[in-house]
C-alpha cells in the first residue's frame, strides 16, 4: 500500500524528527498531537494536528484525544471493502496509512522510589494502544510501528519500492502486538503489588524476549531459545556481555548461572568452577588467583571443560592460570586487558562480563510442569552464624567455625542429597545428587580421602538416620553443619559427642532440585 498519510504520536521522540522528515521528503502529509506536534513543528516540517482532523479539541489533560472515528475510521477501514469506502465517503473519513505510536512511560514512572498510585494512573495510555492495536489489526493494508529503531527500515522500503511490503507489516503487526501486550502485563504485575498480593498473583503475566536461538537445547535434538524478562536491567547471566569465543550454548547458560549465583556468595575473592550445574571446585583466598587455584585443586579431573566464574576482575595471574586448561566460559564482572589478551587466544573460550548478582527477595524461581509452571521465591538467603545453634558439647573452633560457614555457602548450591567436606577455603569434596544422604556424603568423603581428616562437612538438609555422622567421623571430620530437625538428631548429636566432634544446627534448609 502506498502511504499517504501516516500519524505520529510518541513518548519515546527517538528519531522522530528524522523519520517526519524522510516521509515529508516521500509526499506524505504527517498529523500529530501534543508534544510530537510541537518538537515536528518546530523541526520545520509541515504538520497537521489531530484536532484538525477530528473537529474536537484534545481534552480532560489529553487524556481525549485520539479516540475518534475520524481517527480510528481512517485507521480500520478495508481499504477494497466497497462498504467501508462509502462509509468514508459519507462520513468524509480519508485513510491513515502509517502509524508511529509508543506509549506513555508507565515502566519508568513506577520505578520512582515515591511514585503516587495517581501519578502510575496518569501515566496509562489509552488511546496509544487503542490505534496500535488498531492499526496492527489491519496491518493488510496500515503500516504499525512501535520501535524506533525499525524507522529507517521503514523508510528504505518506502525509497526502494514505494511502499512497505505485506510481509514487513505482518511483522511490524506481531512486534506492536507484543508491545501492548507487555505494557499491559506491566500494570497489571504494579496493580497486583498495589493490591497485596505479593509475588504470586492470583493472574500471572510474565513477558519475555529473545536474546538469541541457540543452536540445540540440552541435547541436539532438542531446539532452544534464550530469552530474557522483558525491561530487565539488573545483574547477571542474562545481561551479560560476551567479549569473547563461540556462542554460548544452552547448557553453558545453564551452568554460567549456577557459577555465578554460587561466586556471589563470598566478600572474599572467590572462584567457582561448575560442572552439570554442581561445583567440583570452590576456593576463596586473598587473591582471585589464589582463589581459583584453591577451586581447580579441588577437582582438576572434573575441572576439565567446566564453566568458571570469580567475583573480581579477572587479573593478568588468574588469566594465566585458567589458559593452562581448557574451561568452556568465564563469566566475571571484568576481564582486565592483560587478562583479555592471554584468554583470547584461547578461540573459542566464551568469555562474559557481567554485574554480580545480588540478593533479591522478588526473585522468582519457575520450573515448568506439563500445563503450567510452579513458582517460588529463589533460594538468596543463608542462615547467619548468630541464628545457628551449637548441639554437642564441643563448640567449634574459630577455624572451623569459618570452614563450616564456608562449606556451608557452598553447598546450598549443590543438588541434592548433598554433602560438602571442606578445608582451607576451599572444597576437598562434593557430593552431589545421590537417592541417599549417606551415599553423598561416601561420595565426597571418598574424594577428599587423606585430606578429610581435620576438614569439616556440610549437608543441605537433616541426617535421617546417625550414619553420615558416623561415616564423616571414620574419615576424620571434626565439624559437622547441617539443618537439624529429624526425629533422629539425638542420635546424630550422641554420635558426635562419643567422638569429641561438634555440630552446628543451621535451621534452615537447602533442598536444590
């Protein structure tokens, strides 16, 4: 369809004056309202305001403007549909063949540290989505844009061939039609919390875009796509920069976030290197260097083609001990230049930089089920050593108290039935998703060997039964750390006490599925 008139009313002014100007250029008459008219105007472009058309005066602050047939006529009509031609004709309605709308800042608005619920209500648009839906539902023969960056699309096809082609206004409909829809999605999630009702509301909307495709899911039969919360700003995997090496893969972002969540833990310059989402190493030290030597000690077997992520620039001394194996990512909140130059002549090491994740009580945690998905607050918090209660008769030492804080962190982010054994900063073993608390804590013992004598262990979740303490008291282990609450605990504590071992009671859980 050729356009002859296009109607431009934005919030976002992006580009507008240089988009007005090359329709201008093309011969097409532009209308406008408010603040798009003025900034149009006084650009020098000829310009036609929206009350000329309608005969009515905007109104009530500008909240009536738009919304009539003069306007929403033009913009619905079938143009080769006999009966709305006359319908024009009677009416003296005269097509709108391209509009340009995006919409009231709501977003920014209630993002306001003191925004009044007032002040969120102005800021809804009505009559912006009422012509973008419009215009997106005759999209055979109306032009919809919402984005400003598909201007200048828009205008090379209007250069090259005189019109938009079908196919490009499909698309143009789709992309508007996601627009409202997410706008919609957002005030509705503000009323919820407005209404109370907190992170799970009776209505869920959730809105997301896409990153990328990737090339398989966890497997190669398997398709996939990254996407991310649509208006996320904030820390971690999904805003990550990739500076470096082939595209990630579905199962690198799987496991780019758990390294990550599980770096963020420490103040300490720490180092986390994940395998299958489970850490195989985690080393805290005084340097990032000294941390990660720590993490890849722990396991150099499994080490091998793993995911590593630190909590600190990535220096020159850290670069140079990660190039000496091959690890499939680094994810870090910077890469010095130094360390940049030794990693990359590493081709395919995917290297990211991102923002540290932070605590965040909003935090949702889905997983999907067959017909719908189940939610809960993501799993940020940790017990504080003054909320733990000593159980046995000997009190940890000031060393183990900080190898059973350590461990402790660490194995909140291990599958479970999980057990951590760990010394000097840094884990000796993981035991990682067994049918049986006692089979986990075998595995890790097994792995820690000589080293687990003086070491001390940490279980995501309450001993059933007194083996696992019996078993961690037969490699070595002089400090236990875990949940507490089984029927069973006396037995546990008994079992520690015989041996002169201490145990701490966390009170809080951490099952990882």
């Amino acid at each position: 369809m050729k356009i002859k008139r296009a109607l431009l009313s934005v919030s976002d002014k992006t580009g507008i004056i240089e988009f007005a100007q090359e329709l201008h250029n093309l011969g097409v008459q532009i209308i406008s309202t408010g603040g798009t008219m003025k900034a149009i105007k006084e650009a020098g472009i000829p310009v036609t305001y929206v009350s000329e058309i309608t005969g009515f005066p905007e109104i009530m602050d500008g909240r009536v403007k738009t919304l009539n047939p003069y306007i929403h006529g033009g913009i619905l009509a079938i143009r080769d549909n006999p009966a709305h031609q006359a319908a024009m004709v009677e009416h003296n309605i005269h097509g709108i063949d391209l509009v340009a709308v995006n919409l009231y800042p709501f977003r920014q608005t209630v993002a306001k540290p003191d925004v009044t619920l007032n002040e969120a209500v102005e800021n809804i648009d009505i009559g912006g989505p009422a012509m973008i839906r419009a215009s997106a539902k005759n999209f055979h023969y109306v032009t919809v844009v919402v984005n400003p960056l598909r201007y200048q699309d828009i205008i090379a096809e209007l250069q090259a061939g005189g019109e938009v082609a079908l196919k490009s206004r499909m698309a143009l409909a789709q992309e508007a039609f996601s627009h409202t829809a997410g706008y919609d999605a957002y005030i509705s999630q503000y009323l919820s919390g407005q209404l109370g009702q907190g992170l799970f509301p009776d209505t869920l909307h959730q809105v997301y875009e896409k990153i990328q495709d990737l090339r398989y899911g966890e497997n190669p039969h398997q398709s996939a796509a990254f996407y991310r919360e649509q208006y996320y700003s904030g820390p971690g995997v999904a805003n990550a920069r990739q500076l470096h090496g082939k595209e990630l893969s579905f199962n690198n972002i799987v496991d780019v976030e758990a390294a990550y969540a599980l770096a963020a833990e420490f103040q300490q310059p720490a180092a986390a290197i994940i395998k299958h989402t489970n850490p195989c190493g985690t080393g805290i030290g005084a340097t990032l260097a000294e941390a990660y030597q720590k993490a890849h000690q722990a396991d150099p077997i499994s080490a091998f083609g793993g995911i590593v992520a630190v909590n600190r620039e990535v220096d020159e001394a850290t670069a140079q001990l990660i190039s000496e194996i091959f690890v499939e990512a680094v994810i870090a909140p910077s890469f010095s230049q130094a360390a940049l130059e030794i990693l990359a002549q590493k081709k395919n090491i995917r290297l990211l930089a991102a923002a540290i994740p932070q605590p965040d009580g909003n935090r949702l945690d889905v997983k999907s089920v067959a017909g719908g998905v189940l939610l809960q607050q993501a799993d940020m918090t940790t017990a504080a050593q003054n909320d733990m209660k000593i159980v046995t008769k000997r009190q940890p030492a000031a060393d183990e108290w900080e190898q059973l804080l350590f461990a402790w962190k660490v194995v909140k982010h291990v599958k479970s039935n999980a057990i951590v054994i760990a010394k000097d900063n840094k884990t000796l073993g993981v035991g990682a998703g067994q049918m049986n608390r006692v089979g986990a804590a075998g595995i890790a013992l097994a792995q820690a060997g000589e080293q687990a004598k003086g070491a001390v262990l940490a279980s995501d979740a309450f001993f059933p039964f007194a083996d696992t303490v019996g078993a961690a008291i037969a490699a070595g282990v002089t400090a236990i750390i875990q949940p507490g609450g089984s029927v069973h605990d006396e037995d546990s504590i008994k079992a520690a006490d015989a041996h002169g071992i201490a145990m701490v009671f966390t009170g809080m859980r951490h099952f990882k599925h």
